[in-house]
C-alpha cells in the first residue's frame, strides 16, 4: 500500500490485464504525479454499498470484509459475504496469500487482520448461510 511508480503499475496491471485507470474507476488505487497507491481499509469509503458497486473487485472485498469483521464481528462479515457471493471466497483466498506476504515483511498488525478474516470464515460461511435461509423463509 506504499507509494509506487506509475510505470510499474501499469506494466504489472498490464501482465494481469487490467489496467492503472480501471482500478482508479473500480475505487481501490489513487494515482497523482506519476506516482500510484494502493488504498487499504482506512482509506475505503465508509458508505460503500457492494450492490450498487458496479466493479466489484476482490481485494475491496477483502478490505471491508475485514472490515465488517473488526467492526460487526463475524455476523456482520457474513451479511457482506452474502451481498457480493462468490467473490466472499475469493476474498478469503486473497486474505490468507496476504498473510503469508505480511507475516514474511513482520507486518504484524496487517498479518492479524488477514488471518483473523480466515480464522472466522467457517462461521462467517455458517451464518451467510443462515441468512439466505432466513430470506428464503420470508419469500415463502
């Protein structure tokens, strides 16, 4: 989430193709004076609605998630991974290769986060589910 080149970016954005502008639009990369960053939790709109998100990307899930976690707790993760699906999993897979990354830097405080999001996700998939058979019941 440290500043980065411009160039660098781009060429990695390219390798994975996507691109330095599309990550600004989808709202999880600040790019000024040829320089880039990626935005982390804190730097993440409090008003965020994953519905209305028209470029949903994983690592914002990831980011409010973890998030929802450390502020709602696990029910509150839940209700989130039950609005963006499938990318919740994904996002479980990007928190723990993270980990790995922030515990090999001595991260510690980033390291915690992601692990506590893949520590919980058993009870956090036990209650998305337990939502969506709440929801079919009132359909019912």
């Amino acid at each position: 989430m440290g500043e980065g080149p411009y160039g660098v970016a781009e060429t990695l954005s390219k390798a994975k193709n996507t691109s330095v502008g599309g990550m600004v639009e989808a709202g999880i990369l600040h790019a000024a004076r040829g320089k880039v960053r990626l935005l982390g939790r804190d730097d993440l709109p409090r008003d965020w609605n994953p519905l209305a998100d028209r470029r949903l990307t994983v690592w914002e899930v990831t980011q409010y998630l973890i998030r929802a976690l450390k502020e709602e707790g696990e029910s509150g993760a839940a209700l989130l991974a039950r609005q963006v699906g499938g990318l919740a999993d994904l996002a479980r897979d990007l928190a723990y290769r993270l980990y790995t990354i922030a515990e090999r830097k001595k991260w510690a405080q980033d390291a915690l986060d992601y692990n506590s999001l893949v520590i919980a996700w058993p009870e956090i998939q036990k209650l998305a589910a337990g939502i969506a058979t709440e929801q079919q019941a009132r359909l019912m």
